[in-house]
C-alpha cells in the first residue's frame, strides 16, 4: 500500500534540487588551442665566386607562435658535391614565441675553373622534425651557376707554325667565336644503331661549345633524363657538303680525354661517301685514341679490296714517352697528303707513310675530295664499354685546324 505522504515529501525533495541547480552558475568551455604556424623555406640562386662565399636560406613563420618552433635540418648533395662545392653544418633551429623569420648559412666553394658538368649545380637544405609548427615547405633548393671561364686543361703542348714555305693557308678555324659557323659545320645526332661499332653514346647538339677560343667536345653520363638508357651523350661534328679537300698539309691542334670506354676521333671520309658508301669512299683517321691506351693514338686509312674482307686497312701508332698521356698538354696531329702518298705525324714527328702502291688489291680512293668528322664515342667494338674506372665527363678540346696547299 502506498503512503500520500512518502511521495509528498519525494516531490518536494525534486522540486529543491532542481531549484539549486538552475541557481548554478554555467561552466566556461575550454579555449581553443591557437593556430600553429605554416613553416617555409626560401630557394636560392647563387653564382660562384672565385673564393668562397657565405650564402644565407631563409626560413620563415606565417604568424606568430605563443610557443616555441623547433626543427632539425641538414643539407643534401643533389648534382653539387660536398665538400668540393658547398659545406654546411647539421643542427636544430628553434623559433623562440614571437620570431617569425631565421637563416641558416652555407659556404659556397671557390674557384676559377668551369667545371667538366652541367654550368649549373644543386643542393638543398632539409628540414624535419617540426614541432609546434606546420610543415609548408620544409627544403629550400639552392641553384650554382658556374660561369668561370677557365678551362681545366693544360694550357702547354706542342704549336706548330701559321704558314710553312711553298705553301699557302687555305682555310682554318681558331674557333674564337661565340659558335660554329653552320655554313662550315653540321651536328649529327643520334645513336643510329651503334653506328656500325656497337657504340653506346648518343650524339646531341647540346654537348659542343666554343670556349676562349677552343671547341669543345664533351662526352657525358646523363644518367636522369631522356637519353637513360642508354646514359651515355656526346658530340659529333661533321663539314660533309660544306668544307672538304683534297692534298695539301693539314694541322689539328688538340688535347685529347683518356678514360677506359671514350674513343675521340679527328678523321676524314671521301665526298662520294653518300654515292659508294663505305669503306669504297675511303677514310683517313688522323687521329684515334682508346681510353685503356692513354699514351698511344693511330693513324689509319681503311680502304675497299677485291677481296674479301672488302674492309682492308693499314696504318700504325705514335707512343708518347714513359709517363706522359694526350690528356696532360695539347698536341698537334698532321697529315702531310700529297698524291699517292699520305704520311701521319704527331708534333712533326713522321710515324707512318701510305702509298697507293701499298694498297692490296684495291684503286686508291684516296686522291678525291675528304671532308671533316670531329668526335667522342663512347663504347663500341674496339675500346670496350665504360666501367668502374671510367670517369666522366671527359672533354676534347680543339684549338685550332689548319688546311694549308702548295702555292
């Protein structure tokens, strides 16, 4: 049985307690937590000096921050070397409440030299464990333009006379300009299956320059880009149906690169090259190198026989003395071409004579018209294909060619 009054008193209990509660005063919601900042790293472009320079990355906050910003960072090698083009120290950055922008300092490498590379190089500064902050952009990318102008190259070596008695200056190029004369010269391209020697390389514009006073051949490993695989770019510079002769005394002044796997070539083929092909046109090598033979360069024609293998060739090697390689100093290598007769020099010294009796079975083709090949191949039948002693990039460096005929 119930009792009225028990559930009076019940009542009245509630009523108090909800009269107390709505007397309470509201609690506050908690604050938001305040907005932490965007964090960024500046890019750099720099020039290299000719003595080391201080250059600075700046890092920035977006807004100010009620609590510290800390981040650790590094800088990393991409194409510039540690070392020998940048240095820069390893460490933690902190933003104390209320800064909103720091730098961190690198030391650019001097010299006087343009570097055998790209003229310009990279490296960036890595930022990461980021606290209390937001990460934006956490690398900064720092771009060095070379624009030395020296050459690595020895500047020493053998020159032969401007003129010679009884003889007259037909042409030449010193190669003093800004660029190739293209009424003179066109670039072939390409990698046209290994042209005929199992070659790696492919021939691109972009590996030719002219440079106080030289041609500048360069054979490359572009291992990121369009030429990978295969990796290998080079040049290869031709006057066919431009400049081409026949006799006279003919002078190359050059420096030749030696690395295993490189095959620098200055020669020669017959004008009627496209009408008989090869080896019917004939060839004149004036000078070849295989990188694993740094001290010898050859002297060769090739020629068309009767009889099989229609490829017969004849010619021989100058070796420099102990110690000495074609990549220390300039060289000149001369042809001395009269009719019916070829003979080979390095630095005036005769090593070898061809005479069209020499020739086995075959008519000369050698007593026409030869245009000019100038060229770095990489790999191939004869020198074999790079490896881990190779280095690259190598550079021939061509000073000057000099066509000289009897008066």
């Amino acid at each position: 049985m119930n009792h009225p009054r028990t559930l009076l008193l019940s009542a009245g209990a509630l009523g108090a307690a909800l009269l107390l509660g709505a007397c309470k005063p509201p609690v506050d919601p908690e604050p938001p937590e305040p907005r932490k900042s965007r964090v960024f790293v500046q890019d750099l472009n720099a020039a290299e000096s000719n003595v080391p320079q201080t250059i600075a990355f700046t890092i920035t906050l977006d807004t100010v921050s009620a609590l510290p910003v800390t981040m650790k960072y590094y800088f990393h090698e991409i194409t510039a070397q540690f070392g020998a083009d940048f240095e820069g120290a390893a460490g933690t950055l902190t933003f104390a409440p209320g800064e909103t922008s720091k730098t961190l300092e690198a030391v650019l490498a001097g010299d006087t030299l343009r570097e055998q590379g790209p003229v310009q190089e990279q490296f960036e500064l890595v930022c990461y464990d980021l606290e209390n902050g937001v990460p934006s952009k956490l690398t900064g990318l720092c771009r060095i333009t070379d624009d030395d102008s020296a050459l690595p190259l020895a500047p020493d070596g053998y020159v032969t006379p401007a003129s010679y008695p009884g003889y007259r200056l037909v042409w030449s190029d010193e190669f003093e300009g800004s660029e190739l004369d293209p009424a003179v010269y066109t670039f072939e391209t390409g990698n046209n299956n290994g042209w005929g020697n199992e070659e790696l390389q492919t021939y691109t514009i972009n590996n030719e320059r002219l440079e106080n006073g030289k041609l500048i051949l360069e054979a490359r490993n572009d291992a990121v880009g369009p030429f990978s695989p295969p990796a290998y770019t080079s040049a290869r510079i031709i006057t066919r149906d431009k400049k081409a002769f026949r006799y006279g005394r003919i002078d190359i002044r050059a420096k030749v690169p030696v690395t295993q796997g490189l095959w620098p070539a200055i020669w020669m083929l017959g004008s009627n090259f496209g009408a008989v092909g090869w080896p019917a046109c004939g060839e004149i090598d004036i000078m070849e190198l295989i990188g694993r033979e740094p001290s010898t360069v050859h002297g060769t024609a090739h020629y068309f026989s009767q009889l099989l293998p229609n490829n017969r060739s004849r010619g021989s090697k100058y070796l420099l003395p102990a110690g000495q390689t074609f990549d220390d100093a300039y060289h000149v290598f001369s042809l001395l071409w009269t009719n019916g007769r070829i003979s080979w020099f390095v630095d005036d010294q005769c090593y070898f004579t061809l005479a069209d009796t020499d020739l086995v079975n075959a008519n000369s083709p050698f007593n026409q018209e030869f245009f000019f090949i100038f060229n770095i191949a990489v790999g191939g039948r004869w020198p074999g294909n790079p490896d881990a002693t190779t280095v690259l990039p190598q550079q021939m460096a061509i000073d000057y060619v000099r066509v000289f005929q009897i008066q």
